[in-house]
C-alpha cells in the first residue's frame, strides 16, 4: 500500500534573476515497509526532494505539485501542522553529522531533546529515553554527556540514526547516511539503518549517489537526473538490466565494472538542454531526442523509464 504519494512535483529557485529548476514532473510513490533509494550525481536535486518532502526549503521557493500522505497535501499545510509531522510521522537523518548537530550541546541532550519538544515531557524521563536510544543504536549510554567533537564520524552517524528514529516515524528519510565513513564503518551503518528501519515496520527513502549502498538496502530505486526521473524499478532489475541510458552509464562509472566516467558534465539547473535533459551526453541520442522531451512510461508492473528507446506496452520484462 503506497504511504506517500509525490504528483507533479515542481520545485524552482529564483538565484539572482536566473530560475533553477530544481526538481521537475517528479512523480513517485513510497510503499509501506519499503526501502526506496532516490540516487543521482551531486546536484540533481535529490536532497531538494528529501527537503520538500518534510517542508523545509527555504522561503523564496516555488513549489507546484502535490505530495500526499495520509491523504493530505503536505504542501498546503501550515508550518505548525508541519512541525507535527516531522519527526513523529516522517523522520529525518540530515546529510552531514558534523554540521546537523549542535556542537555546543551534548549527543544525549540533542536526542533526548527530540523527546522534550514532541512527547512534552520532563528532562528525567527524556534522558531515559534517550539512554535508550543510544542502545538501539549500539553506542553505550555512558557517553550521553559527550559533545559530537568526542565522537568519531561512524558514532556521529549513530546519533543521527538514532534522531531520526527517536519519535518511531511512518517514514525515514536518510540523506546520504554513509558520506565520509571507509567502507567498513559504511557497512555498518548501512547494516544498522536497514534492520532498524525494517524491524520497525517503516518505510524509508534513502537518498544517495552510492550506488552500492543502494543496492545493498533498497527494495526499489528511482534514478534522478538534472532535477527529473530517469527510471524506477526494482534494486535487482535497476542493477541488473537497467534500461536508461543514464542508468547503464552510473552503472558502468562503478569501480567494479571498469569505473568508466560519464563523458561529458550534467548540465546546469538554470539551462537545461532542450528536449531529453540527457541528450548531449547520451551514445544513443537520435534527432528527436534534442527536439522532443521524452516522458515518463510504464515498462512492466510498477518500473517506468523515460527515454524514446522504449515505447508504452512495447520492450516489457
Ligand atoms: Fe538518450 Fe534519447 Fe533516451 Fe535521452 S531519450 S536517454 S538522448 S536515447
């Protein structure tokens, strides 16, 4: 059963007279007990989903669309209605540790806190929770009083995991969790986050430009490029035969499949190429593909692809 629903989703910047078109058409759907990765190169837009989803983009943004959950529009809800929403229904994991937490506070203060302002209750019973908390995430309880310059970037990790996870949301978004860890320690909380996530019934949209994290936690993933879908489908059919042309370059950049770069650069959020945003990098491109743009379509079951390669009800499975 789908638990948000994404329609239409425009969300434009002005930045100095010049409109930056930031997510475009996005339509998306996240199920129940589902690991959705939304992944990308750098700048495509991905956190600008993440953001819009829990209404924290900042004032000046145009935003057109709907995302639907629980059979609201969470765009025409006001900031206090907000305010309850986040955290205790869709919970968030910020990109960067280092910089989302108060370096003057510390970790178990910054998690009990979340506790202190949802559930309104007293400092005692918050800390309790929290201790709590620190064991859910495999760090002990003893170092509450520790500020997040004592902790390492894996412990940092677990603390956010640990915020976003506090109020037993619906729904958890993880903006890049595993940035900056080696890859042991990315293991790990990768491991961490998807057991948590999936003991607990929850959904999660775990934005990312690793693909192996990807493909080592998600049920379906959503390819973004230059602030629109490219494809979805499922993590096995995405990383076994996908079919954007996109899609088969990220695959092909990886280092254990030849780490061949994309050639040429994704293009600006203020000029976008006419017709298929990924025309001018693209092996296959043909005429209509610098004149028309190519929209979204269904492939088999639920995965959908926009390229002019494919066709409705045609090069299915
Ligand atoms: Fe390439 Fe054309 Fe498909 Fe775009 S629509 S990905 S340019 S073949």
């Amino acid at each position: 059963m789908t638990l948000l629903k994404i329609e239409d989703l425009g969300v434009y910047f002005n930045a100095r007279g010049r409109i930056v078109k930031a997510n475009n058409g996005v339509d998306l759907e996240i199920e129940e007990n589902e690991i959705l990765g939304l992944i990308g190169e750098t700048g495509c837009g991905k956190t600008i989903l993440g953001r819009a989803i829990i209404g924290l983009l900042s004032e000046n943004v145009e935003i057109k669309g709907k995302i639907i959950y629980r059979g609201e529009n969470l765009l025409t809800l006001s900031e206090d209605k907000m305010r309850q929403i986040r955290g205790k229904e869709i919970g968030m994991m910020l990109q960067n540790p280092s910089i989302s937490l108060n370096p003057v506070l510390t970790v178990g203060e910054q998690i009990a806190e979340v506790y202190r302002y949802h559930e309104g209750i007293g400092k005692e019973e918050a800390r309790k929770k929290a201790a709590d908390m620190f064991k859910l995430v495999g760090i002990d309880p003893k170092r509450m009083d520790e500020y997040p310059h004592q902790f390492s970037g894996g412990m940092k990790q677990r603390v956010m995991i640990a915020i976003g996870l506090a109020l037993n949301p619906r729904i958890l978004i993880a903006d890049e969790p595993t940035t900056g860890l080696d890859s042991s320690m990315k293991k790990k909380i990768v491991d961490l986050t998807s057991e948590l996530v999936r003991s607990r019934n929850m959904s999660m949209l775990l934005i990312t430009h690793d693909l192996e994290v990807a493909k080592r936690m998600c049920d379906r993933i959503a390819v973004m490029y230059a602030g629109e879908l490219f494809e979805i489908a499922s993590a096995d059919k995405i990383l076994s035969k996908p079919k954007h042309p996109y899609t088969q370059d990220l695959l092909d950049s990886l280092p254990r499949r030849g780490l061949k770069p994309i050639p040429g650069a994704s293009p600006s959020l203020t000029s976008l190429p006419a017709g298929c945003r990924f025309h001018p990098r693209c092996r296959y491109k043909r005429d209509e593909c610098s004149e028309k743009h190519p929209e979204m379509i269904e492939t088999e079951g639920k995965n959908h692809v926009r390229c002019f390669l494919y066709k409705n009800d045609e090069n299915k499975g």
